[in-house]
C-alpha cells in the first residue's frame, strides 16, 4: 500500500470523528465534512486500484443512502447534516460492509437514546452537577439527539468489514 493511499485512508476515520464530536457539542455538522468525505473517496480508491464496476457501486450506496437520509430527514428522524454524513460513510463502506453499518448505526443510535434519556430524567439532572454548555445542551429535556455520533460509530465499526471494498485494497 502506498503512503499516499494510507494517508488518504485515514481521511476516512478522521473526518467521521470530527463529524461525530461536531455533532455532539454543537448539533450541527457542517457541510464541508460531508463534502471532504466523498471527494477523499476518489483518490483513495483510485490510488487503492479500485476496479471501476466497485468504484460505480459505492457510488450507488452512497446515493441510495443519500435518498434514504432525505426521507429520514424529511420525516423528522434525522438532521441533515445527519443524512449527509449517512450517505457520505455509505460511500466509503460500498456494498460488502453496508449491512453491517446500517445494523451498527441503528444499535448506537438506540443507546444513544436511552443515555440521553438517562441524562435528560429529572432525578438525574437534579443530582449531577451542571458541567459546559454543550453538555447542557445534551441534558435539555425533549432536546435533539446528535445522530452524528451513531453514524459515526457504525461507519468506524463497519469499514474495516468491507472486505471486498475500499479498505481491503492494497
């Protein structure tokens, strides 16, 4: 594997990370993390040799996953931001690991909810002390969820399975 590829690869889990943490203390995931995301994808999989039906088939993950995000978006589940890192990861995890990382988005996001249900009860918030605003944030009753961090976990879970995909290459 070339040191070009390796340091394209790490592209991957670096902004996912930074979209995660985004995401949990500001409820917000910019743009240009999506956007870094799927134009990283190209030179590491062409620096990767990946074969271009594979090429075309991330493709069509990350917009299949694109389209799914926007109904979750449109139904009120999901932020944008949320639905744009969804179908950017999608991208990278290609069609070997995309179960897997659907299955592990859906299990972090449902342990993200009861946490924040946890945090958010009034026995709990009454007796922890309050800490910075973005965690005051989090503790806010009937407040937004930061999905990101359960894309984030599903995507850092599901790339190295992708066997077939971007991540085998080398």
């Amino acid at each position: 594997m070339s040191v070009l590829h390796t340091l394209l690869m790490l592209a991957f889990p670096a902004l996912v990370i930074v979209a995660a943490l985004k995401d949990l203390t500001s409820f917000t995931i910019p743009n240009w993390i999506s956007l870094a995301l799927a134009a990283a994808f190209v030179p590491a999989a062409l620096t990767g040799a990946m074969p271009w039906p594979e090429f075309g088939l991330h493709w069509a993950v990350g917009l299949g996953a694109l389209v799914a995000g926007m109904v979750m978006f449109a139904l009120g589940w999901i932020g944008g931001g949320d639905a744009k890192l969804f179908a950017a990861s999608g991208l990278w995890i290609g069609t070997a690991a995309f179960l897997p990382y659907i299955l592990v988005t859906a299990l972090a996001g449902g342990g993200l909810a009861v946490l924040l249900v946890s945090i958010r009860h009034s026995y709990v918030r009454a007796i922890v002390p309050a800490g910075p605003a973005w965690v005051e944030r989090l503790r806010q009753p009937k407040g937004d969820a930061p999905y990101g961090v359960a894309i984030a976990i599903g995507a850092l879970c599901a790339g190295p399975l992708a066997s077939q995909g971007l991540f085998a290459l080398g």
